[in-house]
C-alpha cells in the first residue's frame, strides 16, 4: 500500500448516502450491546481509518492511490490487503507503524498507539464487519469530556493545519460561530460533510454537539 500525498488540505466529496455508513451495504449492523473485549467495526475502525486515509487525493474513492480504497468494509480488506486474524501479515499494519517517513501512513502524522492497538486487535479478531449498540449518555456534553473527544476521534486527522483548524478549543468555536462546523457534521446542503462524504457522526454524538453548541459551545 502505497503513499498518498499530505493530508494538509481535506476535500470532501458529495455524499454517497447509506444508512450503514460504510458506503455499501455489506455492514452486518446488529443491536447487540458493546462489549469492552470487543472492537466493532462500524463504531471504531470505520470512522478511524475514514478520518485519516480515505480522503480525496489519498485513499477514498475517487484518488484510490496506488489502488487503495479505504471507505468501506469491503474495500478496505480487500485493497487495504488485510488478512483477518494476522495482523502482522499484508500490507495495512506494516505502512501504519512504519519506522519510514517515506512509507509509513497516514502521512501527515502517526496514528496514536491507543488507535494502532485497536486497529491490531480488531484484526486479531478476525476484522469483522460487526457492530454493536452503546448507551448514550448525552447529558455529558461538555467540551473537555465529550466535544473535544468526538472531535479528535473523526476530524483532526484532517483538520490539523490548513484552513480550518479543529484541533483547539479557538479553532472549533471559531468554525461554530461562523455556522460551518453544524453544517458540516449535519451534511447540510452547501457545506463540506465531516467526517467525510460517507461517514456520519453517530446519533448520541450528534445530540452531544447539538446541545453543547445551544450552551454556547463554552470551553468547559
């Protein structure tokens, strides 16, 4: 798997809307409730590898860099080149904990190693397309507890440098005033979707911005 260039300036495409999220619809989605033990495809390992690789001029569907495609299950086993159940095995594992500058991806920075166990462990279990059902508890909405969370997790792989700027408390409450961080997580018409064009913020992390901008989007 090859190298894409710097992830410094995200597009987003127009949206190919699937009530999955995963693009197509080979999501095996069940309202089992999450395990600790467990990696879920749908909750964790989709929106992770969409934030920092399948974006336009690297990874999503319209570059498919070096025939990589990473925006929906079935493309990201299969031109990510995983081998479920060996994770040191293919390419996915090897470019993301590469010691190569020239190799290693994302481009514009390392994966965190709370993100590359996770991405281990899911393959470890067989890189299932599986999902699961968490409680929501949208009464913590605060920025520190649960914005700055939602926000790490799906945009500041992208939004890290460039025009808009998502990893500070200045930064989004800058794109909140201004109207386009709502509309861009909402997929409102006439903005730019995040996290991407196929991926949505789930429902309770929806409810949580919702709530925490009608406070005031306050740094606390």
């Amino acid at each position: 798997m090859g190298v894409c260039a710097a992830l410094v300036a995200c597009e987003h495409q127009p949206p190919v809307k699937n009530s999955n999220g995963s693009g197509n619809n080979d999501t095996t989605t069940t309202s089992i409730k999450c395990s600790p033990d467990t990696v879920y495809f749908v909750n964790e390992i989709l929106p992770l590898i969409n934030s920092n690789c399948a974006q336009a001029g690297c990874h999503d569907a319209g570059s498919r860099q070096d025939g990589v495609q990473l925006d929906n299950y079935s493309n990201i086993l299969s031109t990510g080149k995983i081998r479920p159940g060996q994770p040191n095995e293919g390419d996915f594992m090897k470019v993301i904990t590469s010691t190569d500058p020239d190799k290693r991806m994302p481009p514009a920075g390392n994966l965190t190693q709370d993100q590359i166990n996770k991405l281990r462990k899911w393959i470890e279990q067989g890189a299932r397309n599986n999902a699961c059902k968490s409680a929501c508890d949208s009464t913590v909405y605060t920025y520190s507890a649960a914005i700055s969370k939602i926000i790490g997790t799906n945009c500041v792989a992208c939004h890290s440098s460039g025009n808009v700027l998502l990893n500070s408390y200045a930064g989004v409450k800058a794109r909140v005033d201004d109207g386009r961080f709502w509309g861009a997580v909402k997929h409102l018409p006439g903005y730019q979707p995040m996290p991407n064009a196929n991926t949505f913020l789930s429902a309770c992390d929806m409810d949580k911005i919702q709530k925490w901008i009608a406070a005031g989007a306050p740094n606390n």
